[in-house]
C-alpha cells in the first residue's frame, strides 16, 4: 500500500537499483517481488479474488527462510516444508488467513488513523482496515498466492523441496542458466510485472483521493 500510494514512481527507481545491485550479492529474500506475477492475475479476474490474501500469499513462503537462516546457515538450506506443495496448501495458506483476518485490519485501520488519511488503507478497490467479506474467496486467492510461489522458485532456486516430507533432499528445479543469472532474469521479470501494476493502481488511488468517492473508486478498480 505504502509502495503504491505514497511513492510509487521513487520506490520504483529505488527497486531497480536494490534488485540490480544490492541484492545479487546479499542474496537477501526477494519474496515481495512474487507480488509481479499475482497480481496480473488479480487484474484478470476482474473482482473474482481478493487482493490481500493473494498478495500476501504469493510470499508468505519466504518467512521460512527470515526465521530458518541463522539455524540452516544459508538461504538455500533453510528452504523447507513452506516452500513444498503440502506446506503451499496448510502451512502457507493458515499463515496467509491469519494475517489477512487478524493482523492486517487493526493495523492497517491503526496506521490510516495515525496518518489521519483513511483512503490509505484502500488499494485496488479494496479496503484493506477491514476482513475480507467473502471466506471461500479468500481461501482460493491465498492459495493461488502460495502455490505459485513454490512453482515460480523452480526457475531461481537450486533447492525446491517440493514434494516435502516424502523428499528430503534438494528436490528439482527449472532453472535456464546458472543460480545467479536464473535469479535476476526471474526477479527482473517480476520488477517490471511489479512496477506496472502498482503504478497503475497508484493512478486509480490518486484518482480516488481526487473524488473522495469509494463507490467511484470501486466501480473503476
């Protein structure tokens, strides 16, 4: 939200540079950018899923290396059973609703009253202070969101425990060239898919403050 409404074109530029420069040779977790390939297919499906459960889906999956690195001693090694299609479908997906319908309203709500700016907190047309009305809804996007996570790392990573318990081992991957090159032609395509949808989103929102007008906002999302 803060990307999309507050500095879009600036967090755009700084993207770039963090995704061309600093983070081959960190080697940080990237997860935000899986954002690039779900939320084409928000757009697509023009009202038929809900963002924040997609969205937060699509990288949830990376919390398992922020918490697994310093026990595992690298990135890779700590790739576990959230990046596998069991944990994609428990896992992932509890994480994922725990956070759309008890985290992030009171704190988005929170935040928006700090910044005495309500119309923060809406992004795509939905508003994001308050639970996502439709359950079944937000259980297929989270799901979406996971599962093309775990599918999407087969082309950068070299460990995709993907059949987690049964394969323990390295698993598979689909990667066209080596880890590295892999890596930033996958998190380039994603920052471009990235950057489109959140300055086309960002436009609505300024189109929205403009009005002050949610049903307006909501009939153009």
């Amino acid at each position: 939200i803060l990307f999309s409404h507050l500095c879009a074109p600036r967090a755009c530029i700084i993207g770039a540079i963090y995704l061309y420069t600093v983070w081959p040779y960190l080697c940080v977790p990237a997860g935000p950018f899986h954002l690039g390939f779900v939320l084409p297919i928000f757009a697509k499906a023009k009202g038929r899923l809900e963002i924040l459960p997609l969205a937060l889906g699509s990288f949830i999956p990376d919390i398992e290396l922020l918490l697994m690195w310093p026990f595992m001693g690298s990135l890779e090694a700590a790739r576990g059973p959230m990046h596998s299609i069991l944990g994609a479908l428990t896992i992932d997906l509890v994480f994922t609703l725990l956070y759309v319908y008890l985290v992030a309203p009171p704190l988005i709500s929170w935040f928006a009253g700090r910044m005495k700016e309500p119309e923060i907190a809406i992004f795509a047309g939905a508003d994001f202070s308050a639970k996502p009305a439709r359950f079944g809804v937000s259980v297929c996007s989270a799901l979406i969101g996971t599962v093309s996570h775990v599918f999407i790392d087969l082309f950068s990573h070299t460990r995709n425990p993907l059949f987690w318990p049964w394969d323990m081992g390295e698993g598979l991957h689909l990667m066209p060239f080596d880890k590295l090159p892999s890596s930033i032609l996958m998190h380039a395509m994603a920052g471009i898919l990235l950057v489109l949808a959140m300055i086309k989103y960002w436009r609505r929102w300024r189109l929205f403050n403009r009005t002050r007008n949610y049903t307006t906002y909501s009939s153009i999302a």
